[in-house]
C-alpha cells in the first residue's frame, strides 16, 4: 500500500454556521476530499451540542456568531467535555476578541472565512492529526491587536499557573510560546526531541491544557513572551 492510500477511515466533520450558503459551501469542499467526511450540519451552538453527542466527529468548524447559542460558548461547552472534538473557529475577522477566548477554551486554531478551499481542508486534517492550525505569526499578531481590560489580571493568574512548572518545563513552554517546533525547541535547549515532548506532555498534565496554543496564550499571559517576539 502506497503512503497515499486512506488506511484509516474518513475523518468525520461537523459543520456550524446560521448562514445556510456558507455551509453549503464548507460542505462541498469537505466532500470533495476522500479522507474527510461530512457527518451533520449545525446552525447554531446549541444545535451543535446535540449533534456532536449523537454523531461524535473528530473536528467540528465552528462560527462564531450565532443566535441561540454562539460559538463561544459552544466551544467551550465542548472544550469542557471528555473526548472532546477539535473545534476550528470560523470568523470573519482575524482580529477578534472572541476569537482569542476560543483559542483559551482550547479551540485548535482559527480560520477566515475567505480562506482558500484547499487551506480549509488542510486544517481539518492538520488539526485531525492533533496539530495546531495556527502560525505563531498569526498568534502574536491576535495577541497585539486584542486590547484585554484584565491584562493584569490575566497575568497574575497566568504567573500562578505557570509557577506548577518546574524550571526547565518552564523554559520549554516559554519556547512553545515563541510558536518553536519540538525540533527547535530541542536544539535551543540542547536537548533531545522525545525529551521536549516528554516536556511538553507533562506542561498539558500539570497545566489541564488541550493544545500548544493555550501553552502559547498561557506563556504570553504571564508576560514571558512578548508579541513581538
């Protein structure tokens, strides 16, 4: 069997948006890759909660605003269950507010919505995989642009969570928040590659974190990294 044969089955997809174009748009592109699967269409988070318990799909996109129930607070309602799928925001506006509170409750990533069809099948794969589908770039530029009225307070509480790291747990997450590959982060570090995962394992357990953007979120909040870094 070739690398390029599907081993695995599809990878099941939720689509929620209200605008009934949109996902009909989403669906199509999705459809059209043999290793994806549509398994329902949301139009609201509330909608979305039931369906993502009934169908159980890996990867849920998910806009941001909706009646009823937003995808906020779906996300995080999701975000809050075991064996949660991963969730990718959809918005129309890189940024947003609302959409650096998704990546908090551990949204994988965030698309535009005008992103090209090829990129947006490439992020439910990437993020179907457990990777991020956020450039650091990107990150930091959300962060800087994203005025927070808590921002001390944010880092008080963002200084204690960190403080349940050990020193060099410590200096890894502060690498993760500089968006560094484990490779990277190996080689500043002199250390080896299962090492920095071993690392980075044990941040997620001690931390309760999903992901290496709430690390990166965490890193910033606590004033470790600056956006410009």
């Amino acid at each position: 069997m070739t690398s390029n044969d599907h081993e695995w089955p599809p990878v099941g997809v939720l689509v929620v948006d209200d605008d009934p174009l949109v996902r009909v748009g989403l669906v199509m592109m999705l459809g059209g890759a043999p290793d994806l699967r549509v398994l329902g269409e949301a139009s609201d988070g509330t909608q979305a909660l039931a369906m993502v318990e009934e169908l159980r799909p890996a990867v849920v996109l998910m806009d941001i605003r909706m009646p009823a129930l937003d995808g906020l607070a779906a996300t995080e309602a999701l975000r809050a269950r075991p064996g949660a799928p991963e969730v990718i925001v959809l918005t129309t506006f890189d940024a947003d507010k609302y959409v650096l509170r998704a990546l908090r409750a551990g949204a994988a990533g965030f698309l535009l919505k005008d992103t090209p069809p090829a990129e947006i099948v490439q992020a439910v794969r990437q993020v179907a995989q457990g990777r991020q589908v956020l450039s650091p770039a990107v990150t930091r530029r959300l962060i800087a642009r994203v005025a927070e009225s808590d921002q001390d307070q944010r880092r008080t509480a963002a200084g204690r969570r960190l403080a349940l790291l050990n020193d060099r747990e410590r200096d890894v997450a502060v690498e993760v928040g500089r968006g560094l590959s484990n490779a990277e982060i190996a080689a500043r570090l002199y250390l080896s590659v299962p090492t920095i995962k071993t690392h980075v394992s044990s941040i997620l357990t001690k931390l309760d974190l999903n992901n290496r953007v709430q690390v990166a979120l965490l890193a910033h909040d606590a004033g470790l990294v600056a956006p410009t870094d």
